[in-house]
C-alpha cells in the first residue's frame, strides 16, 4: 500500500507532464491567479470490501479532482484551450501509473461562474494495485 504523500507526488508529477494545460495550483496555494488556471486536489484512497464474503478482496480507491478556471469574458467557455480534452486525454481508463490505475473514465461536471471566471470540475477516480 502507498502512502498518501506518495500518491500525491505521483499524481501531481504526472500531471505536470501534461502539455498545454495552464497553470496549476494545488492545496496549499494562496496565489490568486488573474488568468486560466487548474486547482488540484486528492480525495484519499478509501478501503472498501469486492463482495460480501467475510474473506472478499480488498481495494483502495480515492479521487483526483481538479477544478478548471477559464477567464470570463464575451464567448469564454470551459474548452477555451481544450483544457478539459487535455485531462480526459491523459487520464483516459486503463492508464496506470506507479501503484495507480485509472479504472473509470473521468467526469467532467457543467460549467458555472466563479469570482470572474468559469469553473468546471473534473474527476478521475483512481485504484491503488499492486
């Protein structure tokens, strides 16, 4: 089992190997960005049992999350830069990384307004294995 900093590190060095998306912000930031920009976040790995057999396997799954903020203004939508085509791409189901598998296709929720900007979420659960 990985620990949660390692899951965290994996996910966001992988993350930011990802060409063309803007400026990413995690957590712990305090910056107030001006432009387009992603916010980061990690839902921990929660266990849960595969079946109802007091010996039934056991898995980890939590949730990347990352919030897409997209500059309003005259025709401004959520895939000015392709943004949300960039994310889905990369965390497309089946994609495995260090002790990581992205077993579901990601979730892409509607757009709504946020201090100025367009904000939509997207959500990529990933399974701890190995």
């Amino acid at each position: 089992m990985q620990a949660p900093n390692q899951i965290t590190r994996t996910l966001f060095a992988y993350l930011s190997t990802v060409a063309g998306l803007p400026t990413t912000y995690y957590v712990d930031s305090t910056a107030a960005p001006t432009d387009d920009h992603l916010r980061a976040y990690i839902l921990p790995a929660d266990s849960f049992s595969e079946g109802i057999a007091f010996d039934a396997a056991t898995q980890q799954s939590g949730i990347l999350q990352i919030n897409i903020f997209v500059k309003a203004g005259a025709g401004a939508n959520i895939q000015s830069g392709d943004y949300a085509q960039l994310l889905l791409d990369a965390f497309i189901r089946g994609t495995e990384l260090s002790g990581i598998e992205f077993n579901r296709i990601p979730q892409i929720r509607n757009a709504v307004a946020d201090n100025g900007f367009l904000m939509a979420s997207f959500s990529a659960e990933y399974t701890i294995i190995g």
